[in-house]
C-alpha cells in the first residue's frame, strides 16, 4: 500500500498551475499511515488487545462449549451415536460411575445430561434415551440440537428412524466464532475513536494544522488523507486478527476468502462511523488530557454492552434496549451473521442500515463540533 | 535592492477581534528581493498582520496584493508562491525530516529531492531524526527548509531566532541572507533590534495595530540622533556578544 502510494505520488504532475488535490491527499495519507504504524498507542489497541482476549478466550474456551453427558451404567458404549457425539468435540462422555453418583452430578448441573443407548430388539435401530437436567437447562439445549443433527446425518439417518424431525444446522460453533468479531469490532472502535479524536487534537494543538493551511492543500484533503491512512490500518489490523483467529484458533469463515472480504467491507463501514465520534471528540476535548475520559464514555459502554464478550440475550431485559441502541452491538450482529452463518452482505441489511443511520447522525454533529484552529 | 518594486502591497488593513481592534490601519509595501523587518513589542499585532498576508486568517477591511493577486480573491495562488514560517509551530508527529520534507512536497505539488532541500539549510545529517531531537537552531533551519519547498517568491518568517544561542542565531542570519541573494524576498518579525540592524534592509516599527516608523535602520537611527538623542554610556568598539562570539567561537554547536 504505502508502496503503490508512493508511485502515484512521483509520477503525478507537478508545477504552476497543475496543482493536484489527489497528490497532497495522498501524501497526507502516506505520511499518516507512517506515523499511524509508529505509535506504540494505536498498535496496541488495534491489534495487541484484541488479540490478548483471542488468546485468553482462545485458549480458555479450549476451542468450545464442553458438555458433560454421563452414560447410564448398563448402556451400550460401541455404538454409532456415540462416536458421532464424541466426533463433534463438543461433548465430553462421562463413564464408569454408579447411578448414584450420576443422579447427584445431575442434581448439580456438574453433569448437562444422562444419555442411555440400546440396541433394539430385532433391528438395526438403536434407541436412544436423553435426560436432562434443570440444573443445566442451555447446554441440555445444545445437546437436544447437537442430537437432532446427529440424527439428521445421513450414515445414521436409514437406521436411526426415530428422531428425524430436527432440521437444525448444526455447525459448530466456538468460542473464538463469538469472541473474534466481538473484539474484531472493539478494535475498530478503539482505533476509530482514540486515533483519530488524539491525531486532530494534537495536529491543531502543535499548529501543524494551521501550517498545512499555508500550503494550497484542502481541507477535505487533509480529512481524506488521514481517513485513508486510519481505515488503511484499521483494515490490516482486522485481516491479521481474522487470519490469526483462523489459522490458530479456528475461526469459522464459511465462504472462506469470500467471507473475509465481506468482513472487512463491513469493518470499513464501522471505522468510518467510529471515526466519526473521534472527530467530535477532537473538537469538544480542550486538551490531550480530555481525550481518554471523554472516548470512554463513547467506548466503555459499548465494549460492555454491545455483545463483545458475552450475548446481549445474557443481559437483563432493561438492559437490552439499551444495547440494542449502539451502533458497536449492530457491526458485532453483522459481523458474526456474516461469518458464521454464512450470510451475505444483503443479508444483514438491517445491521448496515442502522450503522448508516449512526454515520449520519454522528457526522452531522461532528460538522458542527470540528475544530480547525 | 534599489528595484523598488513592490511585491506586496498592505493598504488600510484592520483587524477587529470581538472588543479588540488588534490591527487599525496598516499601510506598507515590501519591495522585491529586499529582506523587510516588522518590529515591535508583544500584541502589537505583527503576528495578526503577518498571517492575514499568509491568507491563514481573515482582515475585517483593508486591501492586500501579493505578487498582483489579492488575498480577497486568489489566496491559493498566493499560498503557492509563498513560504510561511509560524511562531512555534509543530510538525506531523512520528516522522523524519526527509519523511516530513515529502510531506510538504506532496502538499505543495512540488517536485523535489528532499535531501537537497536539508543540504539547503545543512541538516543533511539528521536526515532520520525526528523534528522533536533537533536543538533548536535546527528547528528552526528545518522550518525554513520546508518554506523553500514551493521555491516561493516571498518568504515570511515569524520570530526565527527568539531562544537561540548567540551561534545559531549568526548562523541563521546568514542562512536568511543567502536565502535573499538567492532572489527570494525575505517578511521577518523579530524581538532583537541588533538583529534587524543587521539583517533587514528596511524596518516597520508596529505599536497598538499601527506603524509608527518605517524606514532603513540607518536612517531611523541618524534621524534619531539629530533629534540629539545621546546614549548614556560611551559607545564600545564591540559589545558583550562580540566576547561571547570571540571566546566560545564562531561555528555553532548541535
């Protein structure tokens, strides 16, 4: 990129009366997106948080849900159900313990479900026999529908005829399928709000600014310029997350290459709606001290509120509405719709729309608060 | 610098801030390739009329031409045949000289070679240091290296010397001369009236938004002297900064 820039830049013409807007555009942003690439401020927030939380979840999750199901004593243990569940990953089989002790793990939760298989009398079918705890209610649900996927799989599907009704699709998903958009946003968020609120502060402060504006560049230019250099960074910190997340941690891309695009064509979108709050905050902070407070208190709620770490479904009812509002819980929405079901860009209209309507609302005010001098 | 042309041209200018009337009235020409020096104390507003010529703020009425255009109606061709130098002005954080040299190239449209713009002003040197590591005898010179980019016809320099050491200061007086006899005309403001003696080829005293003189240093100081002004004190053969130039040298130190 800051190759190709730099192309450009020495072939384009130059001279009296050849003045060219998209020289000076692009030189704003090459010299941004070099000093973008040396403040150990915006690389640890782009890349280095998010990806300690990958790590952390990453590695804490062990790669997903576990669910403990005891098999009942007596049940049969060599049989295709049972390699199915213990093929997913996801569930682990608890053997060789009396029924006495499974009642009481039961009883606990510390066990989701008791599972019991026999073969039935004159068949080929076995017949399967599921109970699930109060204890343990979402994970009994994931193992109901990880077992109607089971069942609705075709090498079991001739013999197994019972329960055939699920039409679930069951893919599995992981922690990091849940963690990576999150922090995926929070990154762009943190690198659209502190970057650019901290980058036009102290540009104006230090009258760089004002010693552009001696030179026959245009303001949109220097806005262009530093927008470029800002979403330039903010994309090849969202490729390095969403590749790190795959490769080590098995971050589900359905449509692969595909997905990815769609990913970062969604994580523009979102860097330039945040970096429209980091313009406001450039205009309303009175000096670089009053810059961290004030992006908390755009950053903070939305970090906490907006499904980066846990499913805004987990939260309390009040509460719902209120992370329904911001515009972080609709990109983390579009984001993992986008990637892990699969879907395409018109499929999450909505998500893009209402991130849209925050755009605009966000600029309009920014036009009124930005500070040049 | 007997051409007597004049490149800018400052007729009637005023500035009016909310309650405060910072410039009332200013007229003066600078002549082509003369280096002209605008002297006076603190918020006598040579800072506000240096920078409505710039085109970095706008007069409340008054009428200015630089090189024939108006600042009313071409200022983006006067901001590319000019070089500003602001008071305390920073530059874009993280980067080098020959990173920020670039910069300005691009900004200006102007095709150069970064490194001979440092050699210009001998920081060939320091090519990858960062603005922020320079002394400040450097930063200055870097400033001025950046408003040579364009090749202006005019450059305008606000304070160059206030807070250097007696070396960087000659230094640059002769870095502004060279500039000069390059063919470049030469807008400075400064505190230290020794320095314009030197330096300028005419002087505008400013005071309370208006000039009180302006003339060549010479004939400003014989004029006061057949006033019958007398200093107090016997006039030496050389002064203190003579001493201090002859004891410590005359090459500056970075």
């Amino acid at each position: 990129m800051q190759k190709d820039i730099h192309e450009r830049n020495s072939n384009s013409p130059s001279g009296p009366g050849g003045y060219s807007n998209l020289t000076a555009t692009l030189a704003l942003a090459k010299a941004s997106f070099r000093s973008i690439m040396r403040s150990p401020s915006a690389v640890v927030f782009t890349l280095a948080f998010p990806l300690i939380f990958i790590l952390v979840f990453g590695f804490l999750g062990g790669g997903g849900t576990r669910i403990d199901v005891g098999v009942t004593p007596g049940s049969d243990v060599n049989n295709p159900v049972m390699v199915m569940l213990d093929k997913t990953g996801m569930i682990r089989l608890v053997k060789d313990k009396s029924k006495a002790e499974f009642d009481k793990l039961l009883e606990k939760g510390n066990v989701d479900a008791m599972i019991d298989v026999h073969r039935k009398v004159n068949s080929a079918a076995y017949s399967v026999n599921v109970v699930y705890t109060s204890a343990s209610r979402d994970k009994g649900g994931i193992l109901k529908s990880v077992l109607n996927n089971i069942f609705y799989d075709k090498t079991l599907k001739p013999t197994v005829a019972e329960i055939k009704e699920s039409t679930i699709t069951g893919r599995e998903y992981k922690t990091i399928d849940f963690i990576l958009p999150g922090q995926l946003g929070f990154s762009l968020l943190s690198t659209g709000v502190f970057g650019t609120a901290f980058v036009f502060l102290s540009l104006r402060q230090t009258l760089v600014i004002k010693r552009f504006f001696a030179t026959p560049v245009k303001r949109s230019s220097i806005v262009i310029g530093e927008g470029i250099a800002r979403i330039g960074f903010a994309l090849i910190g969202a490729l390095f997350i969403i590749l790190i997340g795959h490769f080590f941690f098995g971050f589900t891309l359905v449509h692969g290459a595909l997905t990815v695009v769609n990913m970062l064509i969604l994580a523009t979108l979102g860097i330039i709606v945040f970096m429209g709050f980091g313009f406001i905050i450039s205009g309303i902070a009175k000096n670089e001290s009053m810059v961290p407070p004030i992006s908390n208190i755009v950053t903070l709620p939305q970090f906490l509120l907006s499904g980066t770490f846990f499913s805004i479904e987990a939260f309390p009812s009040w509460l719902q509405p209120i992370s329904r509002a911001l515009p972080l819980t609709y990109l983390n929405d579009a984001m993992r719709k986008v990637a892990f079901e699969g879907l395409g860009l018109w499929d999450v209209k909505f998500q893009i729309m209402i991130l849209l309507l925050w755009g605009i609302g966000i600029y309009a005010v920014a036009v009124k608060v930005f500070k040049w001098e | 610098m007997e051409t007597k042309k004049a490149i800018i041209s400052v007729k009637n200018l005023v500035k009016k801030y909310d309650d405060f009337v910072a410039v009332q009235g200013l007229s003066f020409e600078v002549y082509e390739h003369e280096i002209f020096g605008l002297l006076g104390p603190n918020g006598a507003g040579k800072t506000t009329t240096l920078e409505i010529i710039e085109t970095l703020r706008d007069k409340t009425s008054g009428e200015i031409i630089v090189d024939g255009f108006s600042v009313d109606k071409q200022p983006q061709d006067i901001k590319q045949i000019i070089g500003v130098q602001l008071q305390a002005a920073g530059y874009y954080p993280n980067l080098n000289l020959i990173e920020l040299i670039e910069l300005f190239a691009g900004l200006y449209g102007a095709n150069i070679k970064p490194m001979e713009m440092l050699e210009k002003v001998n920081l060939q040197d320091k090519a990858k240091a960062k603005y922020k590591a320079l002394s400040g005898g450097q930063k200055q010179r870097f400033s001025i290296a950046t408003t040579l980019i364009n090749q202006p016809k005019i450059i305008f320099l606000d304070e160059p010397t206030t807070g250097l050491d007696p070396q960087a200061r000659r230094n640059l007086w002769d870095l502004i001369i060279e500039i000069r006899n390059a063919g470049t005309t030469v807008v400075i403001t400064t505190h230290y009236m020794d320095e314009a003696e030197q330096l300028c080829d005419r002087v505008a005293f400013v005071e309370r938004g208006q000039i009180i003189a302006l003339d060549t240093p010479d004939n400003l100081i014989d004029k006061l002297v057949s006033s019958g002004f007398e200093r107090k004190k016997e006039v030496k053969k050389a002064n203190l900064e003579d001493v201090f130039i002859n004891l410590t040298g005359q090459e500056w130190r970075e």
